[in-house]
C-alpha cells in the first residue's frame, strides 16, 4: 500500500477515470503513475460510498505497474498516439514515446483527460486508454491514445468529496 492514501484498489470496478484529469505522469520503479488533483469518480455501488450517488473522491493517483520484459520483446512498455494540430489547421497523428508524453504533461503546456479504459479480454495486461489533451495552440483538446502493458493497476485515493 501507498503510505499516502487511506484506499488501494486493484480494479476499477467501483471507480472511473472517464472525464478525470491527470496533471502530472511520471515513471517510478517500473510504474507509470498519474496523479489526478480534482481525483476520479467512485460509483454509488461501492462500499466505501455512503451517499448512495457518484461522488468525486479528493486529490487520488493511479499506478500502472509495467510488464518487465515486455520492452526487450516490443520495443515499448507504454506507447502514445496523439492527433496534434498543425499550423495549417490539419490534424496528424504521430506517435510520441512514454518520456515526450510525460515531459509535455509536466511541463504544464497540457493535462490528460481520460476518456475510456480499455481492457483486452484475451490478455488483461494490454491497456488501451482513449482521452485528450488540454493545452493551448497544437495542443488545445487533441485526442491521444495510451497503450500500456501493466501487470498490474492500483488506483489510490483518501476521502469521498460530498457535495
């Protein structure tokens, strides 16, 4: 467990990052880590839910434990996609590494906003994220898709925020 955060998950069954925004990504003891300063969504159904609604949780990260030899094999652990803007208004995709995308979010130029959370019913540990990014000029509500091989994923969080 995080010594920070009361609460560790190693699912998403009660919780969701759709519409949650990532700030700050970085690489930790082979983990890939967002944290979220507004937090992420815990459904009605969880336990740890008293208000019987969707509630938003207090400042929370996510951790993606990575497969280890997955590099030697594929030459990558987390890949991104991003539909950048160009100068003549067209959109291209190009294909950032997992250090261009953590360096830009923290750079402050944008954040991450998840969307969906895909999960390979085949193999579990392929993470297909879909969301975008919110910045100014190229960078002004992009789409980017995130492909994560974790054999592991642990959410953290503290408090329910009621409203």
């Amino acid at each position: 467990m995080n010594d920070n955060f009361i609460h560790c998950e190693d699912n998403n069954t009660h919780l969701t990052l759709h519409d949650c925004i990532a700030e700050k990504v970085y690489l930790r003891d082979g983990k890939l880590i967002f944290e979220f300063p507004d937090g992420f969504e815990i459904l009605p159904e969880h336990p740890d839910n008293p208000y019987n609604k969707l509630m938003v949780t207090d400042a929370a990260k996510v951790e993606f434990t990575l497969i280890d030899d997955y590099k030697s094999v594929c030459g990558v652990q987390a890949r991104v996609f991003v539909q950048e803007r160009e100068k003549n208004r067209k959109r291209t995709v190009k294909c950032w590494d997992a250090d261009l995308f953590i360096k830009t979010i923290n750079s402050r130029k944008c954040a991450y906003e998840f969307i969906y959370h895909y999960l390979d019913t085949q193999n579990p540990s392929n993470n297909l994220i879909y969301g975008y990014l919110h910045g100014e000029g190229k960078y002004s509500f992009c789409e980017c898709w995130l492909e994560i091989y974790a054999k592991k994923v642990n959410y953290y969080w503290n408090n329910i925020i009621p409203y």
